[in-house]
C-alpha cells in the first residue's frame, strides 16, 4: 500500500559540487540544508513510481467494485484509507526518529545493534578497532545508498556524519578518536570513486551480463557459507576488472574496492544490507536479530484501529471476508498448476519455499520451467557438469541458496510423460543416506525445446567415483576413503534390494553413478534404467540395457533380471575401486575385461597384485585381500554363487572372510548388449 508520508514545503537550493537532486521537507519548522536531505528521501528518489503504483490501485479499486458489489467497493476503500493513515503515523516515528542526528544524512544507529550484541567482537588493536570501524561506515553507506540512490552524502555533511560516528564509538571505546588513530579524515566520507556518485553512473559502467552475474550468486540469503562464498568470489572478479582504482589506499573510506559490496547489499541482495546475514557476509559486521519493540508498538496501533473499523462495519465485514475468500479461492484453483494423470500426487500438492509445487507424501517439488532456467542461467554452458547419451546435467542454484544437480533428458515425447510421474513419484519415496535424494522434476512443453523432462537432486560437490579414479590430475584416493566408498554402496544396493517392496533393480551400476558428497560418503544415483521387482517375479527382457563391463552374464545372454544382476556390476565396480583400471579395456582387437584378469591373478595367489600401485594409506594385507575376494565372488560367471547385498554389507561391516570363491571360472563368449 502507498504510504503518504510528509507534506512538500521549503524547497532548497542544492550544492553543485554535491552532484545530488534538491530536497524537500516534510516538518513544519525551517531545517538546515543538510537535515533537508534525510526528511523525505525515501520518497522523493521514487516519487513517480508511487504515483504510478496509486494509479494501479485505483484500478485495481474500480475491477473490484464490478466484479464484486457495491458494498464490497465501499470496504476496499475504508480499508485502503485505513493503511494510509497507519502508513502516516508510521512515517512520522520515523522522521522523528532520523533527526536525531542532526543534519548528518546517514544512520549510524544501525550500528548499535551490532555494538550491543552481548557477544561483540573484541575490539583488539587499533588494525582491528579501525578496520571494524571502516566497515560499519560502509554499510551506513550501503543503506543511505538503498534509500537515495547515492553512494555518498553531500560534502557539507561530512564533519556533522563523522561528528556522529565518533559519538557512537565512544560510548564503546573511551577516548578513541577515529580521525587520529585511524587516519581517516573527515571530508573521505563524501569522496567519491572514479567520480561515481549515483547507482545510475556505477551501472553505466559494469556491463549487464556482470549485473546479471551478481543478481544470480548474491539475491538469495547470504547465511550460508558456501552462498557467500560465491558472491563475494564474483565480487572480487569484478572490482579487479572494472574498479582498479589506483588512488585505492588501505585506509581510505571511499575506496572503490567497496562500491561493489555496497551497490550488492543495497540493491541486489533481496533483505538489505541491514540484514544480519547481509552484513557478516559483505561487511564482516555481525548484527543482532531486530528487536520486536518498534513492531509490537505499531502492530498495537494498528490492532486498536483494526479493532475501531471492525466494530463499525460489524456483519457487514464478516460478509466481506467470505466473499474475498471465496474470490481468492477460485483465483487460485483457475491459476494452479497441476500434474496431469498423476492423482497421487496433484491431491497433496502446496506452495513451498517461493518455488514449485510440494507433494506432503514425498517431499517432491514439482519445478516451473522458469525456475529451473533461472537456476542453470538459462541451461547455461558453463553450467554444464556431466553429459551423456540421456541428455546433460547441469548445475544449478535455488532461490533458497541450495545447490542442486538439474539432469535434463532429451529426445523426449509425450507418450511417456505418464509414466516419468509415476516413476519420479516412486523413486522420491526411496529416502536413505547412500542414495541420491531426489528434490523434485519439471515437465513442460515448449515452442523450439518440444518436450522437457527434467529431475532435480541434490548436488555432490566431490563429483563422481569416476572422477577420482580416472579423471585427468586426480590425487588417489586413500585405503580408508575406498573402504567408505565401497560400505556405502554396498549399503544403498541393500536397501533397494531387500530393504523395500517391491525390490528396485537398479540395473546400471557403475562408477559414474556412484556420487560424492563433501565427506567422501556415496550416494547412488541414477535409477534411469532402474527396475521395480514385481513379489516373487523374475523379469524377463527382449532387450538389454547396461553399461559394457558391468552386466551380468545371464541378462546379457538370456534377458534374465533379478537382484544378482546388480551384485554382479557391484563386483565390478569393487574391482574398478580397488585396482584403479577401468571394467574392460581394449587391445589390439581383443576387449581384456577386469574380471577376468582379476580371477586370474586369484587363482595364482597373487590377490594384492590387485590393488593400485601408489595408494596413500594403505591398508592391512588381510583386509585389502579380503575386499579382492568379495569382488571376485560377486562378479562370480553363475548367479546362485554370488552373495546377497545384505550378506555383502555384513561381511565388509563385521570383517567376517569371504566364503570360497568356487572354480574354475567359466566365462560366457560372444556376449552383445546395448548399451546406454
């Protein structure tokens, strides 16, 4: 609602070295030029578009009063008197509330909430006193720039600002002069940087992809320590390229190297730079949460003349609000999105976190197209971290400041929309430590992308097994992070297996769905291909899908699927784990497979020629050989020989030895697959 705060009187006349626009006045007793500057600055910067904004309500006012009833009209229009006028009591608690300081422009009482917090940083050494003290100048300054649209005040308000400063720094530090342990002067508060005074100039002179890049890594909340990383990391990129101001000294207040941070808290990030995450991030302040005081006072005026209007309209506002009600209701049932043929879901559906759908059954997000793009910046390149014969997965970031992995599947139709919504559905009810957790999905039909189907999962910012056994420059990983990786996966192959029902086969095990967290603990992702078991059914294919090296000789040959499918790529993947050499490889025209070379090594008693040469931290002989034998056991040519997942946990978890590898290896020739 426009707030209609002060009345225009006393027009001043403006300092031409300021570079800034006249100011008006709202109180009724003649002011000071600088004082002029604080009284209606929130609405002069933005005078037209809140007259433009009372425009739409006025419209807005006349669609209500057809659609509605004449009474209804009547209502609207009490109501909307009724905010103005709290508005204007409001605006005069703070006009009072900003002459406190005399004519200094900027509002060094934020500061005290960081002064006052019972655990303040202790002010040792004068570095560190004056350095926390240039900060808290920065960040008045970022919040004089939301309100004005400039970076610094006018040049005649300098003495009266440090006048103010040097006033609150005393009531924490007796007899510290900023100017004369600091070695700041006075006038630096009003110096500009490479002549930018407005944000007008500061963004004629970033180019707008730079923008852009700031809006994208620096809205959302900076509490955490990775988002803040992030946007103080394109923050530095950018004052090196467009801000190399050489007159930059280390104690200069108006250093260009600020003007970024200060432009980012004000206009870019969505809470402001008062807000405490805002602060510590940008500015290196800690500021206590907000007091409840001032909003308790205007919430009991505000209830008092809530209460005063309720009881004059009576009846009348009770009838009001059920017809409001039902208005919005049906607004929101016509503008709602659902997801077609998937009733399960559609039923239990709500918004969440300013973005998607939520499902209450699974946790599941259904994503607009929109929110996806503004994610991966529009499917951007460069966000681009793995590709496949799927389609590509992309990096993203959410509005909340989560990252996620966004996999984009292509040559999609419409045929088999029904059941990706059944099988998303299916697969974000599957919740344990080692498997990947699916956020949520997006379908959508576009002009020149057709159709999309898209997942969101949580992103692994350690990458894939793939990476780190095969990937170029990789440091090898240790005996105890291999062990981990190894009961990890084992764990979340159980789970599918014999921890629901029906069973999943998973059906493409391999290294590159075996993903990382920051903790090195795995996560199975991918259930593309995966499989749900029907009760006491084996599942016969005409057509095989896998990756050569890790399917299991009966599926290949026979079409034959069950749960030792996946304990024989497991094998494999154990193998590919410890050794540090891909499933198969190739020489001259004859493929060489893993297993294959591993059984051999076996049958000679030469297990730990297995393990990778240069392993750091290797371990027990009798351990390391016993991992070999599980392997060779898993990746066993007959099914009935190979252990369960649940037996292969137990054995790794307890240390129990491997039952005998049964032999000789018979081993299956001219095996074809399709492989995806």
């Amino acid at each position: 609602m426009i707030r209609i705060l002060c009345h225009l009187k006393y027009p001043v006349e403006t300092d031409s070295s300021s570079q800034l626009p006249p100011v008006t006045t709202c109180q009724n007793r003649p002011l000071k030029v600088e004082a002029e500057v604080i009284i209606l600055i929130n609405f002069i910067k933005k005078l037209r578009l809140k007259l433009f904004c009372i425009a739409v309500q006025c419209l807005q006012l006349v669609r209500f009063a057809m659609s509605l009833s004449l009474f209804t009209f009547f209502a609207l229009v009490t109501i909307t008197f009724f905010e103005i006028s709290v508005s204007s009591t409001y605006c005069q608690k703070i006009s009072n509330e900003t002459l406190v300081n005399g004519s200094c422009p900027l509002n060094f009482d934020i500061l005290r909430k960081l002064f006052n917090v019972p655990a303040r940083p202790a002010f040792s050494g004068i570095t560190a006193q004056c350095q926390n003290i240039l900060e808290g100048i920065h960040l008045v300054q970022s919040e004089y720039l939301q309100m004005t649209e400039y970076f610094v005040p006018p040049p005649t308000t300098s003495e009266a600002c440090w006048e103010s400063y040097q006033q609150l720094i005393g009531e924490f530090l007796n007899d510290f002069d900023i100017q004369t342990y600091c070695g700041y002067h006075a006038e630096w508060i009003s110096k500009t940087c490479l002549n930018i005074t407005s944000i007008a100039q500061f963004e004629s002179l970033i180019p707008n992809t730079k923008l852009k890049i700031l809006r994208y890594y620096c809205t959302q909340s900076l509490d955490n320590s990775f988002v803040c990383g992030m946007c103080t990391s394109k923050l530095l990129r950018l004052r090196k390229i467009y801000l190399d101001d050489i007159d930059d000294t280390a104690g200069n207040v108006s250093a260009c190297s600020w003007y970024p941070s200060m432009y980012t808290a004000a206009f870019v990030n969505q809470f402001g730079p008062t807000d405490r995450a805002t602060a510590k991030c940008l500015f290196s302040l800690e500021l206590e949460p907000e007091k409840p005081s001032s909003k308790r006072h205007r919430s009991i005026i505000a209830a008092v003349t809530v209460g005063s209007v309720v009881g004059l309209l009576g009846a009348f506002s009770a009838i009001l609000f059920l017809l409001m009600r039902r208005h919005k209701k049906n607004k929101k049932e016509k503008s709602r999105p659902v997801m077609e043929k998937n009733e399960s879901v559609k039923d239990e559906t709500s918004l969440v976190f300013g973005f998607g759908l939520y499902s209450r059954s699974t946790g599941l997000i259904k994503f607009k197209i929109k929110e996806i793009k503004n994610a991966t910046m529009n499917f951007s390149r460069n966000n681009i971290i793995g590709m496949g014969g799927y389609g590509n997965v992309y990096k993203g970031l959410l509005p909340d400041g989560s990252e996620v992995a966004i996999k984009r599947f292509k040559n999609c139709s419409v045929a088999g929309e029904e059941n990706f919504l059944h099988e998303v559905e299916v697969i974000a009810s599957v919740k344990h430590v080692n498997l990947v957790a699916l956020r949520g999905f997006c379908t959508a039909i576009g002009p020149s992308e057709g159709h999309q189907r898209i997942i969101v999962c949580d992103l692994m910012h350690n990458g894939s097994l793939y990476d780190h056994l095969f990937g170029l420059g990789k440091k090898k990983l240790s005996w105890p992070i291999r062990q981990k990786i190894a009961l990890g996966t084992a764990r979340g192959l159980a789970y599918l297996h014999h921890g629901l029902h029906p069973a999943i086969i998973h059906r493409d095990i391999k290294a590159s769905n075996i993903l990382l967290d920051e903790s090195f603990e795995p996560k199975v992702a991918d259930f593309g291909l995966a499989k749900i078991k029907s009760e006491g059914m084996t599942h016969l294919s005409t057509r095989v899908a896998g990756t050569l090296g890790y399917i299991a000789p009966e599926y290949a040959l026979y079409g034959k699927l069950t749960e030792k499918s996946d304990v024989y790529s497991f094998g494999v993947l154990l193998l590919e784990l410890l050794s540090g050499k891909t499933a198969h490889a190739s020489n001259e025209e004859k493929i060489i497979r893993l297993a294959d070379w591993v059984w051999e090594l076996v049958e000679q008693g030469r297990a730990l020629d297995v393990i990778e040469q240069g392993m750091p931290e290797i371990g027990l002989p009798q351990v390391m050989e016993q991992y070999v034998l599980i392997a060779v056991l898993c990746c066993h040519p007959i099914l009935h020989v190979r252990p369960t997942m649940d037996q292969i946990v137990k054995i790794l978890e307890t240390g129990f030895s491997a039952p005998t590898v049964p032999g000789p290896r018979l081993v299956p020739c001219n095996i074809e697959v399709i492989t995806v």
